[in-house]
C-alpha cells in the first residue's frame, strides 16, 4: 500500500505550510496570542482565500469535496506552525454536524458562511461533570426554547452560530442558535496552550432543531473525527518539536563540542524519532480509515493511545534536551509541549482511551500467525 501523498495532496500540504510559515515565528504567535481573539484575521482569510476553510464541504455547498487525507495533512500543518487559527473547532466540527443533519437551504447558507470565513461556529456539546467518553447532556429545549449550560465550548467565545446538544422529550438533537439571541450568556476563558473557549448558559434561548432522530450517532461519528484531526495535529506539533532539538543539539556547545557528539544525547533523539514515527503511522491509520468510509471509535481510540504516549515522551524529552531555555516563553519548544498535553486532553487522556480499549478486547477478531 502507498501512503506517500499525491501530486495534488503534496501541493496542498505545501501551499499549507508556505502560508503558515510565513504568517508565524514564535515572536508572532506570542503576539497574536496576546489579543482578543488570540489568532489573526488575517491568516484566516488568507486561509479562506485558497479554499482551506471549505476543503472537506461539498462542491454544491461552496466547498472543494476533499477528503480525510486531505484535512489530515492540512491539521499536520497547523500542527507544525502551532498556528492558532480555529479551523478545527470553528469550521470542520460544526461544518461536518451541518452537513450531516441541515436541510438543503441551511446546508448551503451555513457551510457556504464557513468556507468563505465570514460565519465563525462552534459545537456545544461538553457540561460540567462530563468524562469522555460519557456525556450526560442535561441541557433540554421545550417549544423551542434551549435552557441548560455548556462548560467546555472551544471557540465558543467568539462563534456567531452554535450547534448545541440537547434533549427534547428524552431524545438527543442538535440545536442551532444564534450566540448573540437573547438567553445566551458567554463567559469566555483561556487555556494553558493561549487558545480560547466559553462557558455557554442558556436561559430559555431561541433554538432551531437540526434533524430529526437521535443524534447520538452523528455526534459519535463527529467525535472520531475530531479525535483523527488532532492525532494529525499532534504528529506535526511532533515533528517540529523534533527539529528543533536535532538543531539545538547540533548548534550548542559544551565543553568545546556540540551536544550530538555526545551518544546518550544521541540515543535520546533517536528514540524521540521513533515516538514520532509511532505517532505518525496509527494517525496514518486512523486518517485511512476514515478514507475509507470506516467511521470506527476503535480505530481513534487506538490511534490517540499511541498519540498521547508519543506526545509525553517527545515533549518531555525535547525540554530535557534543550535544557533551561526549554521552559522560557521565548524559545517555541515548550509552547509545542502545552499544545501536545491540550490535544492529548481532549475527548479523553491516554488512560481513558485504554481503558475502552480493554472492556472491548472481548470484541476483536483474531489473527492466526500458524
């Protein structure tokens, strides 16, 4: 099987990687992480300009019909230049709800806003107390009206549209709402990675339903899809963070010679090289999967296992080796580590993901290597 990408897939990636190294060093990221907003405007529109923002949209809803592989390379992107921009939780989670629950005229007014970057949106989705993968969603709407609060909403600061779960008569839908309606109240907040989310309550908000049945299983389906995007995040976040220490060991001296001379320092690298390449072939597999139309939460839960004990090691290790300048605000190393712990955070650590993978072992099927 080929996984090199192809002439289109590696012009993308490149058109990707050209705009965002020229928009951001880590002077620039501290600035623009510093604002309001904590991203630039205008490498949104110039990511909206080459089509990036509606790459995974049908071509009839304003978007270019691309595929996993596709956002893949481009989350891998985003990854390596620790760009802040919100193309996952601004566009790819909600456009993905939108296209999958919309009637034909909100599809196309929706999807259309986000391609073309003047809609922001967000999913609501995670309340207080919720453990992934359990979501208890206690937010309920009733004639139309949505009360309940979403503790965790990435984005949700700044989205003019929100997708919110909630349930109607017992049954689980996604609600469409307007995040300047009355009834909305946003407290906006900051991680430790200097991204941006809010604290979403609503009080008898004005609520549009999207859909019919239970939406559990578009959410589960959206949920493995945000887990493969930020495997693809993390393995670029990975790979710079590997460049950056193979160069310092190459250019700092001690004792009158460059740190590569000295072998356990050597090893060490060598080791970190492996975790990425761990790290890149199960995001590599997950990414397939979904390619090929399996939408399975075994495959993500496996893919961000290996993505959360590759992101450990390879930000601890990076640090180690760089020494004190390490940890400093000015040297991009430990910023790559925040961002790695935050996606190895998301949607469950590594030990949630374990722990669903051993109460299903009972279900995989078994190889006979006689």
């Amino acid at each position: 099987m080929d996984f090199e990408l192809s002439e289109e897939q590696t012009m993308l990636r490149d058109t990707v990687r050209d705009v965002l190294s020229k928009a951001y060093d880590v002077e620039k990221l501290r600035a623009v992480s510093e604002t309001e907003r904590g991203w630039s405007t205008d490498v949104w529109r110039s990511l909206a300009e080459i089509g990036i923002l509606g790459l995974t949209f049908a071509e009839e809803d304003g978007g270019m019909g691309a595929g996993p592989v596709e956002f893949a390379s481009v989350m891998t992107e985003i990854g390596r230049a620790l760009a802040p921009e919100p193309y996952l939780d601004a566009v790819l989670v909600p456009g993905s709800l939108i296209a999958a629950t919309a009637d034909e005229a909100t599809r196309a007014e929706l999807l259309g806003g986000l391609a073309s970057g003047e809609l922001l949106m967000a999913f609501a989705h995670h309340e207080a107390g919720d453990r992934w993968p359990v979501a208890a969603v206690q937010a309920s709407v009733a004639d139309g009206k949505l009360t309940g609060t979403k503790s965790l909403v990435p984005q949700g600061n700044i989205a003019d549209k929100l997708v919110v779960s909630a349930r109607e008569n017992g049954e689980l839908g996604l609600y469409l709402v307007d995040a300047d309606a009355e009834g909305v109240t946003r407290t906006a907040y900051r991680t430790h990675d200097r991204r941006r989310g809010a604290q979403i309550e609503f009080t008898d908000a004005p609520a549009t339903r999207l859909g019919s049945g239970d939406a559990a299983g578009v959410i589960a389906d959206a949920e493995v899809g945000i887990q493969t995007a930020l495997c693809a995040e993390a393995v670029g976040a990975m790979e710079r963070a590997l460049d950056l220490t193979v160069e310092y060991l190459k250019t700092r001296k001690q004792f009158g010679v460059t740190l590569s001379v000295f072998q356990a320092l050597t090893h060490r690298a060598a080791d970190v090289y492996v975790q990425v390449e761990l790290a890149r072939s199960m995001s590599q597999y997950a990414t397939t999967a979904l390619a090929d139309g399996i939408t399975d939460p075994i495959i993500a839960s496996r893919a961000k296992l290996q993505i959360c004990r590759s992101s450990r090691i390879v930000g601890q290790e990076a640090i180690q080796m760089h020494g004190g300048i390490g940890m400093t605000a000015e040297y991009p190393v430990g910023h790559y580590t925040s961002r790695l712990t935050a996606i190895s955070h998301t949607l469950g650590d590594g030990n949630d993901h374990l722990s669903k993978l051993s109460a299903n072992v009972d279900t995989y099927d078994l190889v006979n290597l006689t």
